[in-house]
C-alpha cells in the first residue's frame, strides 16, 4: 500500500501508529480532517487479518467520520482509531492505559469513543490517562449509553424522509419494515409504535424479534422476506451493503431510513434508488445522533441541549432534499455536498489567519 499517495489523494492530514511491547498495543489512528475542530471518532478493535487491512479500515472510517461530523453540524473533525487484536481474547489494563498517553500526546487533534469492539470500561481506563475520550462511564459526567439517543435521531430524520414521500411528516397508519431489532432499532420501533405505525420486523436473534413482538404487536417476517414486504418506509437496522442489486428488485417501499451504517453497497445502488423515486435519508446523517450526543460531553454534558441538537437532523435531512433537488443529484451525493461545503465555508472563514496553509507572523 503507498500510504502517502493514498493519503494525498483523499487530503488525510495524519496517520499515528502506536506501539507498546508490554502490553502488546498495535493501534492505529487517522486523522482526516481538522478543519472544523479536533477530529472525533471511536476506537475499533479488530483481528485484522494484516496490517494493511487495518490501516485501509483507519482510513476508510475516518474520512467517514469527518463528513458525519460537519454534515451533523458539530464543530469537529473526523479521526478513527483501530486497534489489532481480538477484543475477547487480548485486552488488557495496560493496552488501553498506553493508547490513552498516546492520545495525550497529541494534545487534543484527536479524541476518541467507544466503536466495534470496545466498550465504556475500556473509555473509562483511556480516561486515567487522557481527558481527550468521550462515551465514559457516566459516574464522571459521561451521556451513558448513545442508543436511545440515536433511536431519536433516525426518528426524526424518518419523518423528514416521510414529509418529503408523503407529504405530512405524520407516521401514524404507515407501515414500517424493521430489519433488525437490536438496542437501537428497540427504541426506534417504541417511538414509531407509539405513534401509531404499523410495525414488520426481522432479525437473526429470535429473542430480539419475540421482544418486539409482544411489546409492539410487530409482525415477524424471515430475514429474507424483510426487503419485499408491503411497507411504506423499510428501516434497515442491521447489515451494512444491504442496498444492493439482490435487495433493490424487491423493495416496495417508498422511503429507505434506518440506523444501518454503510447501507449501499456500491454508489450505484444510491443512483438506481434514486432513479426508481425511492426517499433514501443517508445513513451517516440520520444514525448521526450517537455522536452528537458524545460530542456534547466536551462541554459538559447536559441531554437536554443533546436532546435538541439531535432533533436537528430532520431539519438536517431536509437540507440534503433540497440540495438533491438544486443539483439534480442522488441524496447519497448531495449528504456528501451538504458536509463539503460546511467545510468549506469554515475553512474560508479561517483564512483570513492564514496563508498557503501557514499561520501569518507579522513583525510588530
């Protein structure tokens, strides 16, 4: 892999690897951008099957993050971390005491939260270390778990997505198809029953499903059958690349909105929904939620200004409508020119304090 053509061609500004012996730390952290603030992003643990598969995930999910972040309209960069090794078998006090003085030791470029593989217990031994870590236990003032949190952005960005369907953002009477049924989805579907929509569910666990059944009066369908169920909105909640030219055929829907991450499979499947009039609200915008609600934690957390920062992404979802609608371009794409172009505006705000990229010393 040529890391610094790789990272020219996508404007990554670092890439730290972190080494500790005793501990056996192998980590990884990109920062992407920090135009708009420190770069914020989770730290993942991994078996990666090489170094180079690691290094090309560190990349990948913080260039993601920076998008995520300025399209969420929070003043951060995008950064990720990944950590080699298995989270079951390899962690250790020692691992996460050395990443947390590495994150020290960048003095604030970079702070980091829980991802795939790590968990609020190992937040909580980062943060012996360093003050740069959010998702912590909430004895020391932390948000506490993220997902009903996010559950309330998709909500929100749902009825955007149905407003613009539609016309009313009223999900009363629609049916929604659930794939997955995890903590996030859960509180999604209590919103959405509560509100009186119909609820079709599908999971792999069957507790999951049996859960949403008796407290919701959801239906249970097979994993399979999700995508082609009669439904207004289909949520997907679990499996990323599930918008794909297998799915697509057999989706009857007229709004795509859920938690999933990544859910197209290639960028051509955002143009085929597009072009078929299907209502797809990006998934790194409506699922933005969790990080909106750790990033408040920077300024002393309080749920209800989180709260209502959170209830911004369906005012959110409807600026990436109508910028679909000036460009003539998929909402996949213009999610990506909403998140660009903030950037771009703080970048040129700043630039009257720089030049060529390099802070402007004049003689006194």
């Amino acid at each position: 892999m040529e890391i610094f053509k790789y990272m020219e061609t996508y404007d990554y500004e670092q890439l730290v690897f972190c080494q500790d012996k005793t501990s056996g730390l192998k980590a990884i952290i990109a920062i992407h951008d920090t135009t708009l603030g420190p770069a914020l992003g989770g730290t993942r643990m991994w078996n990666y099957s090489s170094e180079e598969e690691a290094i090309e995930d560190a990349l990948r999910l913080a260039k993601g993050m920076t998008y995520k972040n300025a399209a969420a309209g929070l003043n951060l960069g995008g950064g990720k971390t990944v950590i080699i090794g298995d989270p079951l078998k390899d962690k250790n006090e020692e691992m996460f005491r050395a990443f947390g003085r590495f994150i020290q030791g960048l003095n604030g470029r970079y702070i980091t939260a829980e991802d795939v593989g790590t968990t609020v217990a190992d937040m909580d031994i980062i943060h012996e270390e360093t003050n740069y870590v959010t998702g912590i236990s909430e004895a020391f003032g932390s948000s506490g778990n993220p997902s009903p949190v996010t559950a309330y952005g998709v909500y929100v960005g749902m009825k955007a997505a149905a407003k613009e369907a539609f016309g009313s953002d009223s999900l009363e009477g629609k049916t929604v198809a659930v794939q997955g049924v995890g903590n996030v989805a859960y509180t999604l579907c209590d919103y959405l029953h509560k509100e009186g929509a119909k609820l079709i569910v599908a999971d792999i666990n069957q507790a999951s499903v049996d859960r949403a059944v008796n407290a919701f009066d959801a239906v249970q369908v097979g994993v399979d059958e999700i995508y082609s169920q009669d439904a207004d909105i289909f949520a997907p909640c679990a499996l990323g690349a599930i918008i794909n030219d297998n799915t697509i055929p057999q989706l009857k829907a007229k709004v795509i909105a859920g938690s999933a991450n990544n859910q197209l499979k290639d960028t051509k499947h955002g143009d085929i929904i597009h072009e078929m009039g299907i209502v797809y609200a990006p998934d790194y915008v409506i699922n933005s939620g969790g990080v909106i609600n750790v990033a408040d934690e920077l300024y002393g957390y309080n749920h209800d200004r989180a709260m209502k920062r959170v209830s911004g992404i369906y005012d959110t979802i409807e600026k990436i409508f109508a910028i679909s609608k000036r460009d003539e371009i998929p909402t996949y794409v213009a999610a990506d020119r909403l998140a660009e172009e903030r950037i771009e505006r703080v970048g040129k705000s700043r630039s009257q304090f720089l030049q060529n990229g390099k802070h402007i010393i004049t003689n006194r």
